[in-house]
C-alpha cells in the first residue's frame, strides 16, 4: 500500500488527510497532532474512527488544515481520516455511517443581511 488520500470539510476549514501504513503517529500541518490539538477531547475526535475500526496504531496520518478555527479543523479532520479508512477498506463504512462520521456537517454561518447588524439582528429601534 503506498498512500491514500482524502479530503474532509467543516464550516471553512479544509483538512487534506494522506494515510500511510506504519506506527500510527499522527501529524497536523507538521506539527505533532497533541501540540497542535492540545485539548483531549480534540484529541479523542481525532482517534475515533480508528477506534470504530480497530486500526488504531496501524497507519501514519499527514493532515493538512487551514481555514476555520480549532473545532472546525478537528471535525475536518476526523471526517477526511474516516473517508480514507474506506477507500482502504469498503467493510468499514456501515461501522462509520452508525457513528455520523462519514457525513459532513452542512452547518455554516448565515450570511449578513443588508440593513441589519447581524443575519437577524437588526439595529436598535428608537419610537422617538
């Protein structure tokens, strides 16, 4: 096997995940994955679908992430590694499906509306 490849999406951020067999050492923009998501419960996303597929310490992880803030980026993330662990393996998809992590997050920030503040907030509103 030489590398698989996938790409995960969240709000704005992108993350491009290359999958490698070897020890399971993860890395985010060339940085080691527990410095770079320094929270466990980002952490723990991270390792979800090799825990759903019993994988975990059997591939080297490359993700490339820009865009968004942290939880955007953990989110694409976890959804690019789940989309390369069944281009690898097609057996693994029903286990992924149960878990809602083989389905991107269509939620993203409304748009700003003209002659409001915000999307739905409008200005204060003075009778006098």
């Amino acid at each position: 096997m030489a590398t698989t490849n996938s790409l995960g999406r969240r709000k704005t951020s992108i993350a491009r995940v290359v999958l490698t067999e070897g020890k399971g050492t993860i890395t985010v923009n060339g940085r080691d994955s527990k410095e770079y998501f320094p929270i466990l419960m980002q952490q723990a996303k991270l390792q979800q679908p090799f825990k759903l597929t019993e994988t975990l310490g059997k591939y080297n992880v490359t993700i490339t992430v820009d865009g968004g803030g942290i939880t955007g980026q953990v989110d694409a993330a976890r959804l690019g590694i789940a989309r390369a662990l069944v281009k690898l393996d097609p057996e693994h998809k029903p286990k992924l499906k149960a878990e809602e992590l083989m389905t991107r997050d269509p939620r993203a920030v409304e748009r700003k509306k003209f002659g409001r503040k915000k999307a739905r907030k409008r200005f204060q509103f003075s009778k006098r």
